[in-house]
C-alpha cells in the first residue's frame, strides 16, 4: 500500500479491545494489545488507517486477592475525559425492536514520523437509551449472551456506521480488517447494504469478499463465539436476521467465526503452528500464517532503549537492526539488564512482603489464567526443584495476570499459586502481583532473566509476551507452541519445554510428568548453570535473544506480510475482477 492523499481509507480495523495506554481499561489481554500494537504501526507506516472498538469505561476487571488467594473483582474506572475527545455527533445502531444511540470518542495515535491514525469508541452510555443498553458498552466480555450479541451488533454494524458518518463509505475502504470474530456483524452488515448494488448474490459476495480481512486467534473452540439464534433472534433487526448465511449455523447456534470467514476474502492465523489448527478446525477455509509481532518502541525498556539509541540507532525506525547488537560488547548488555532487574526487584520487594534479591535467578510468568495455559506447571514439585538446583543456585519466580470472573478453573489456578507461596518458603521464592497491566508488563519483560511459558500444545494460537522479553535481552523457556517453534533455536535463543508438537501426546498425565521432568532438567543442569557459573555463555543467549528474534517478531515485520500476504492480494482481487465499476454502475443505477 502507498500513502494516499485520495480520501481513501486504507484500513477500517475492528477490534473489541484495544490497549493504547495502560491506565485506560480498554483492553484484557494478548488480544487488546496486539491491536494496539497493530494502530500504532500503522501510524508509524503512515497509512490511512483508523480502528473502532467498544468505550469499556468500566473495564475489564481490577483484581485484589483475600489472604487464602481467592480473586476480588472490582470495576476498572479510569475516567474516559481524561484521554478521549468526544465528538459532536452519536450514530443510531439498529436492534430488533429499538434503536441504540452511542456517542462517539476519540483518540489519536502519533507515529514517530508524525502521522496520525485515529481510534474511535463507541459509547452506549447517553441519555437517549434505557437503562440496560446505557451499559452495554460498559463491560469488556462481561454480561451473558445477550449482552455480548449486543456488544458485538455495535461493535459490527455500529462501526459501519460511524465509518458511514465519516464519509468512508465501501468505496473508500481498500480493507476491513476484523480482529477475531468479535466484529462479525461488519460482513452481515455490509451485505444488508450492497446486496441490491449488483445483479447476482455472488457477484455482491465477491465484492465484499474483496474488502474483508478476517484474523483468528484461537485454537480453541471456546474461543469462537457462539450464540443460540433464540439468543440472536432478540437481539438483531430482523432485516438483518433473514440475511444469516445458513452455513454459519449449527445446532441452532450462530458461530461468529463462521460468520467472518464466510465474508472474508482473506483469513490468517497468527502462527505457522496457529494456522495448521486452524485449517484443521475449519477445512473448507485456505488460512494465511501472519505470525504476531510486537511492536518494539512500545515493549523495549526504557535502559535498553539507551543502549539501542548509542550503538544502533537505526533500531527506532527499522527494528531488523537489532540484528546488529551482536557488535554490542556483552558486559554493556549484562550492566543495561541489571539497571532494568533492579528496578524490577525494587518494585518486586515495595509491593510485596516475600524479599527478592537482583543476584537471584528469576523467571517471569505473566498471562490470562486459564486452564490450558497451565500456570502451576513449574510447581509441580517445589520440594524435588529445590533438591536438583541446591548445588547451583536460587531460583525466584514472578506470577502475575487475570482469570475471567466467570473461569472458576483459571481463579482455582490462581489459588493454587498462593497456596505454593505459603508453604514453601525455602531456596525457591515465590510471588504473585496483582492486578496486572501494561505498565507492569514493561518492568517485567525487561527485568527478568529467563520468559517461562508453559501451555498445552497445540493450544496457544501465538502469545506475544516472550517477543517483548525478547527486545529486552530475555531468553525463552517454552513449550512447542505459539510463535515459538519459529523463533526456537536450543541454547542459542531458549529452551524448550517437552517434546516436539508433532510427537506431543495432549492434555495427559503423562505429558505433563515428561514436561515437568524436562522443564526441572532444562533449569537444573542447563540454564542455571549457565547463569550462575558461566555468565559469558548466558550473555550469548540474551544478546542472540534480541538479535534473532527480536529483529523478527515485531510489527514492522508482521505489518509488512500484512501487506503482501493480506491487504495487497485482496486489492489486486479487487482490481482484477473489474467489481468496483460493476459497483459503481449498479449502485448509481438504482
């Protein structure tokens, strides 16, 4: 894509969470802030972009512990005035027996080279609806059915809308892009509005298949929304209803996933592993694999950004420069770690009553607590850890992150953590932070020694978090999953947990012993010796950290397939088929 003066908008981006800033509660995780990642690249590139989400002006969760570790969920108020500019305008969204209104807020993204890519949020909260849709924009993933169709009918056809509103019509879109299937109604939405514009039902598909981008990013199927049409038939206007492709629905549910694939032309996963899942869940469907990045002047540390600027300035406005850091004398990247650990520590120890050291090797934890994620991997057996390492050295572990308020199984894991933290206070130090947010993620990716992650293969579609530890000069420690398998290489840039994914047995008993064993093995015979007695070796694997995969798993990298895998093949799509004058002609026709 070029940068266009034309009024064209080069990506319309839809998303139900976005993380921007950490203080504003817009976002819940690994999700939100990939999109927010995604916005300021786009900003950064100077495309003509803007995103729409949802005002959660009461957030996702803010989270307190009791004494035994059991979650407290308050509301995350955050004071939307104190970031967005409301504009003068609201936008009417259609249901079935009503109309809801939502104003619309603001929010400007500034790239470094100066251009700007606008966020809109959609804010049900006004005096002109009833009491219940005065909330519907409130809550992220809160609510029942009812209420997530609701959100996801003013996330979809809302957006439409307010695209309408701003004179981007589908004419002036080149790409709607839909961040997982949240957003499904844009595609329902955009057929109920052209399908008269063309003389056949298949010309209209492809014509909108020519504009939507669709990413997955979950292996999971309880990941993939799904609604009883019981559920659905109250929400929807019934002349969007009756325009529900039949093959979306099974069972007498309405499958989101579905929904968007059916009107994308365009769908990608967000892994090579992710997309192989993925094209095994829906067979009929060709995934593209654009695995995730983050993006780098979000997620580098401040300590490491000076030492960037000094010897590879070019870092800022190309990433794949970090390559270059191999020049970077190995004691100046030891020093710039232990200026971030410090901190990291100091912070540890100020909100915690359990006393970390800097000369201790420390692990970091941070993620959605959720079963298949296996959090209490690593404390399978504290006591047996300790006997392997006590000839070695100490090992600390961070825990940090959120279980959804209705997953009792992820607050269960939780549980499970603190009660590991009361009962085992010897050579292995424990703690779990609360209430995590961007602003903790910074001190923890820059800070700690060694990124663990330990989820059930096959089950994580990417994860983002061991890319930002890896702009730090953060090894991982992973299972096969995710983005993983492409940035792995033993000893060189991490380690492995178990065994190969195509050789993995899943979610047995057995597998999880052989994880343990490897994972305790991997720490005791491998990677604390490396640290605490051969301190060289472990600089060669933090400084290849950044420079192999660091240079790589970033948005720049990520945008750029964006372009020539996505975006640009559904433009030539577009062109090529001649669909746009067919538009054009029929559309003024009628």
């Amino acid at each position: 894509m070029k940068k266009n003066r034309d009024n064209l908008l080069d990506v319309a981006y839809f998303s139900m969470e976005v993380a921007i800033e950490s203080d504003m509660a817009t976002y819940s995780g690994g999700l939100g802030v990939l999109a927010g990642d995604t916005l300021k690249t786009f900003a950064d590139f100077g495309y003509t972009a803007l995103g729409i989400t949802l005002l959660h002006e009461h957030g996702y969760v803010e989270q307190e512990f009791d004494s035994e570790g059991s979650q407290i969920y308050f509301p995350e108020t955050w004071g939307k005035e104190n970031y967005l500019s409301k504009l003068s305008f609201t936008i009417k969204i259609p249901f079935k027996d009503r109309f809801v209104v939502c104003a619309v807020w603001q929010y400007e993204i500034t790239g470094q080279f100066g251009d700007k890519v606008l966020v809109y949020f959609l804010d049900s909260n006004v005096p002109q609806n009833n009491k219940y849709d005065r909330i519907l924009t409130s809550y992220l993933y809160g609510g029942d059915a009812q209420y997530r169709i609701c959100q996801e009918q003013i996330l979809g056809s809302g957006g439409l809308i307010l695209l309408e509103k701003l004179k981007y019509n589908s004419e002036k879109v080149r790409v709607y892009h839909l961040n997982e299937g949240h957003a499904s109604f844009v595609g329902l939405s955009l057929y109920q509005q052209l399908r008269n514009c063309f003389n056949t039902q298949e010309k209209v598909l492809e014509y909108i298949n020519s504009k939507l981008a669709f990413t997955t990013h979950t292996p999971i199927p309880a990941g993939h929304d799904r609604f009883m049409m019981t559920d659905v038939k109250k929400a929807l206007p019934k002349d969007l209803l009756k325009l529900i492709p039949k093959e979306t629905l099974k069972g007498g549910k309405l499958c989101m996933t579905r929904l968007s694939l059916y009107f994308s032309g365009a769908v990608n996963g967000v892994a090579l592993t992710h997309e192989k899942v993925t094209e095994k869940m829906f067979p009929e469907y060709d995934v593209i694999p654009v695995t995730n990045g983050a993006y780098h002047l979000e997620w580098t540390h401040p300590e490491f950004k000076k030492l960037y600027d000094k010897y590879i300035p070019e870092w800022r406005q190309d990433p794949s420069f970090l390559r270059r850091v191999l020049d970077i004398p190995g004691n100046k990247i030891w020093k710039t770690h232990m200026k971030s650990k410090k901190k990291l520590i100091k912070y540890v120890n100020t909100i915690s009553s359990n006393k970390f050291s800097e000369d201790v090797f420390t692990l970091g934890y941070a993620r959605r607590f959720t079963s298949y994620k296996r959090p209490t991997l690593i404390l399978d057996n504290l006591e047996k850890l300790e006997k392997m390492i006590f000839s070695v050295g100490r090992l600390q572990i961070i825990f940090t992150g959120k279980s959804h308020p209705r997953d009792k199984q992820g607050a269960d894991l939780i549980k499970e953590v603190f009660q590991k933290i009361q009962k085992h206070k010897r050579k292995i130090s424990i703690v779990f932070l609360e209430d995590y947010n961007m602003k903790m993620a910074i001190k923890l990716v820059g800070g700690v020694d060694a990124w663990l992650n330990t989820p059930l293969q096959k089950h994580e579609a990417s994860g983002t978090s061991g890319m930002k530890a890896a702009f730090n000069a953060i090894p991982h420690l992973s299972v096969l999953d995710g983005w993983w398998p492409e940035g792995w290489v033993e000893g060189v840039t991490g380690w492995s947990i178990g065994t190969n994914l195509n050789k993995a047995k899943l979610d047995d008993k057995a597998t999880w012993n052989s994880e343990v064993t490897d994972l305790y093995n991997k720490l005791s015979k491998v990677i604390l010796p490396l640290y605490y007695q051969d301190r060289t070796s472990y600089i060669r694997v933090m400084k290849n950290a950044i420079a192999l995969n660091g240079s790589y798993f970033n948005t720049y990298r990520m945008m750029n397939e964006y372009v020539s895998k996505v975006y640009f093949p559904l433009g030539k799509r577009f062109v090529g088929n001649n669909i746009q004058n067919e538009y054009s002609k029929n559309s003024n026709e009628k």
